[in-house]
C-alpha cells in the first residue's frame, strides 16, 4: 500500500494535536520555523541530513 507522504503527514498531526494538546502559537511557531528554514540557506544541509 503506497500512502502519500502529505497524507501520513497530516495524519500524524492531527493524531498529535488530539492526543498531546499543545497550544496554538506553538502549531503556529512550529508551522512558520519549518515554512522559514525551507527556504534559507540551511535547507540543503538539512535536505542532506534527512536523506
């Protein structure tokens, strides 16, 4: 079964956000880090390490 990475992503989060309940400004904080590290200087090295 191939599942689509988007999917299981959002999957993942939702299961998250109902089972460990973390406040909003860190989804919104966590959301925007990850939105600004993609496209800095970084994301090549962070791309590296993640393969």
């Amino acid at each position: 079964m191939d599942v689509p990475l988007w999917f299981a992503l959002l999957v993942v989060g939702v299961l998250g956000i109902k089972l460990i309940r973390p406040p909003w400004w860190l989804i919104g904080v966590l959301l925007l880090g990850g939105f600004l590290l993609a496209d800095s200087i970084l994301a090549p090295v962070i791309d590296t390490a993640l393969k």
